[in-house]
C-alpha cells in the first residue's frame, strides 16, 4: 500500500464531505452543522464544487493505492485547500449564505471573527494560506495530513513566503512540528440544542519560510 498525493476531482467531493464531517468532531464543528440535516451537507457539496474553480485556490487529495492496482482501488484519505499569495491584497472578510440548520449566529460570530483576524495579522503580505485539511479518521496519524501540508509548505519556503492557518487545539502539536507557531487566539462559548455551554479554542498560527541552499547560508 502506498500514499499518493492528487488533485481533487469533482467526483471526490461528497466523499470529502463525509471525511470532514467524520474529523471535526469538536464542539464548534458539531454546533454549526448538524449532521441529519440534507441542506446543511447539500451546502457543503454545493461550496466545494464551486471552491473547484475558484482563482489560485489548490486542492488535494491523498490516496491509498493497493499494490498492483495503480489507477483502481484508491481510497481517499484525507484532503486539503491551499490558497496561494495575493501580495498587496487584503484577505477578504465576506462571509456566505449559511444553509438552513446551521447555527447562522455562531458561523457569522466565529468565522467572521476568524476571518478579521487573519487580516489583521497577516495584512496585505503575501502568504499561503491552508484553508482546510481533513482526514479521515481511519487514516489519522499515517501521515496524511502532513503529505497534504509539505505540499503547500515546499512553494512557501521556495518562495520566502509566510503561511497561516487556524487551528483547532488537538491539531496545534502536528501544525507545530511543521514550524507553525502562534499568533492569536479567540475563546467561544459555544451553547445550542447540540453543544450545551462549551468554550472552544480557536488559534491562529503563522510559519515563517524556512531558507535552504546558499540563501540559508547567508
């Protein structure tokens, strides 16, 4: 058996969903989208078809290949979005139409939130920014997260690029290992029908390039 990274295809989209829906399994993630919900996850489909396409945006898959089944029985393990650099522009802070069933206050307080601070940290310097990393929780702990990061983590530091991304608190020990360090953070009390009076912990990590060759040497 072997990992192998990919682009995502259209075709991988509702099984992402059902491995993002399986890993976050926290009390932010449960509250805003409930899982019994048709529109909710018809939303989540919808939104990754249409993330496809969307200019300087990279999507990934990893893949498990039997040996001797190249090009047939993969199985997708894990997946990511990575956004290249816009130096001179500001991360934008729009937010989207939630879908019915979601807890529309909590999206609108918590990503909202999460998307000011970006800019505010990051401001207009260019830097690539891992919007979402997923993986399936038969997978956990293989390495497949960290093929999805390396990818996004070599064009960085081959450009001397900063990278950001916000983290859950159980995913900050892998997201440090691969030189993330904190910049901020934000405390919720999340309280709905699902999650009844839960602080949850969002951070906000940023890498600095890491110099190689004669540059490193300097």
């Amino acid at each position: 058996m072997a990992f192998r990274l990919l682009p995502l295809l259209p075709q991988d989209v509702p099984h992402c969903v059902s491995i993002y829906f399986a890993a976050f399994q926290n009390a932010h993630s449960l509250a805003c989208w409930p899982r019994d919900v048709p529109a909710v996850r018809e939303w989540w489909e919808r939104m990754l078809y249409d993330e496809l396409e969307e200019p300087g945006a990279w999507w990934l898959k990893v893949v498990l290949v039997e040996e001797g089944m190249e090009g047939t029985g993969e199985v997708v393990c894990g997946f990511g979005k990575w956004v290249e650099p816009k130096p001179g522009v500001f991360p934008e802070t729009d937010l989207p139409q939630w879908p019915e069933g979601a807890d529309k206050a909590l999206c609108e307080e918590t990503f909202g939130a999460w998307a000011r601070r970006r800019r505010e940290l990051m401001g207009d310097r260019g830097h690539w920014y891992l919007e979402i990393v997923a993986t399936s929780p038969t997978h956990q702990g293989k390495g497949v997260g960290s093929k999805l990061m390396r990818w996004g983590l070599e064009r960085a530091d081959a450009q001397g690029m900063e990278a950001y991304l916000e983290a859950s608190p159980e995913a900050v020990p892998l997201y440090e290992k691969l030189g993330f360090r904190e910049a901020d953070r934000i405390d919720t009390l999340i309280r709905n029908e699902r999650v009844e009076g839960v602080w949850y912990r969002n951070l906000f990590m940023i890498r600095q390039p890491v110099m190689q060759g004669r540059e490193a040497e300097r």
